[in-house]
C-alpha cells in the first residue's frame, strides 16, 4: 500500500462501530492534504459504499461503486482552516478525523476614519468588546476533552455559525470572558464544575474545575439552567 503523507494534520479518530451488515474499518484512515485540496482513504473488511461528511463544507467526488477501497477527493478546501471528516460505508459511519489544511489563513482589515457618530458608539457594551477583542489561547488548552470536540460541533457549532471546530471552541472561551465581565447567571456544583447562561441569547456552556469548556450550546428553554445543579455565583467577584 503506498505510504501517505501528512501535512500538518492531527487526526482524532474514534472507535470502528460495526453494522448491521458486520462492515468494521481496516487499519486507521489516510489523509493527504495539499493546497486547497486533500484525499481521504480507508478501508473496509468487505466490499460496502463509501460514505463522507466534510465539516464545515467542501467539494467532495467519491468512488460509487462498492468496494473495500475508499477514496474521497476533497477540493476547495481554505487554507489554514479545521475540518471535520466522518468517513464509513453507504450506512454506518465508522470512524471521525480532523486535520487542518495546508497553508497560512489570510485576514483582511480595513481602516477608516472614525466620525462623530463612531466615536459616540464607545459608549456601548465596553466590556463585551473589550472581552471578545482578546485573543483565545489554542484549542487544546481551551476544550477539556479534545475527542468530544468533534461530535460537540457537529451538533452544535451551526447554533453559533462557527466556521469549524477551532472556531467554536473559541467562541466558548469568549463567551465565559465576556460573561466574567458582564456578570451573567451562573452556578457552581460541588465538583468545582461551573453553569454559565445568557438570557438574551439562550446560549448556555458549561466549564471543568479549571476552565476548559464541557459543553456549549443553545438549549432553547431559560428553565433549562434553572434545573442545573450547583448554587448561585457572582461572576465578577467569583475566582
């Protein structure tokens, strides 16, 4: 089998589930990444379809006819971005991978000269600002466990409109900044974990003992924090 190269990709994989039909993963799953483009490999124990899900989207061709052998193209993908690939047979997914494609993720600023009517705008919400300005620290110091994180954004990240998995973990550590400075409701249960919940958004998340994020998302119902365990804390004065 001819060896894949990696470039610059860590991968997450999770366990083989086996069907209905006995289809089990042979071996780990390969990923060559290049320039705006990559190619997904794995194999099967038996001759199935193959399968693929690509987060956030991405221009994916893959091989039709049933195989043990399979291989997905990926193009159009941004360069310096996250994604999240579920590859597996035509009905079960059997294993989960991030990489991060190739290459430096370009920012673009604009500068302007600030009116009377801009500089009036400073009045408004300076501790969000001043909270969501700051830069996040790296994922993997952020997110408590990194093996959930994929399944966390898959059914969660579109509640925020995050790009990828990296932008929704960082989304979380901004939301616990800014609700340190704002004060928002939050608890605190006997195992250090803290409940943190903003009413005018819905968004609720919560944190390990040492500040990495559990979970985060938007339960749609303000009684959902209330039946959260733990007692009431003051963010602003709570260490």
């Amino acid at each position: 089998m001819i060896s894949m190269r990696r470039f610059g990709c860590f991968l997450i994989l999770a366990l083989g589930l086996v069907s209905a039909l006995g289809v089990e993963l042979v071996g780990q799953p390969e990923i060559e990444s290049s320039a705006g483009g990559a190619v997904v490999r794995w194999r099967t124990d038996v001759a199935c379809g193959t399968r693929i899900q690509v987060t956030p989207t991405a221009a994916v061709e893959v091989e039709k006819t049933p195989d043990t052998q399979h291989t997905a193209t990926l193009t159009g993908l941004q360069p310096g971005a996250t994604y999240t690939v579920v590859v597996g047979s035509a009905r079960v997914h059997l294993a989960t991978n991030v990489f991060t494609a190739p290459g430096t993720a370009t920012v673009t600023t604009t500068a302007s000269i600030p009116s009377k009517k801009d500089s009036a705008a400073k009045m408004i919400s300076s501790t969000k600002i001043s909270a969501e300005a700051k830069p996040a620290p790296p994922t993997r110091k952020i997110w408590g466990n990194l093996e959930s994180l994929p399944d966390h954004f898959a059914r969660h990240g579109g509640d925020f409109h995050a790009k990828d998995a990296d932008d929704y973990a960082r989304m979380s550590w901004q939301f616990l900044q800014r609700a340190k400075a704002e004060g928002l409701p939050a608890k605190v249960d006997e195992d250090g974990v803290l409940r943190v919940f903003d009413p005018q958004s819905g968004t609720f998340a919560s944190y390990n003992r040492n500040g990495t994020t559990k979970t985060f998302f938007k339960p749609g119902s303000n009684g959902y924090f209330d039946r959260q365990p733990g007692r009431d804390i003051n963010l602003k004065t709570w260490k």
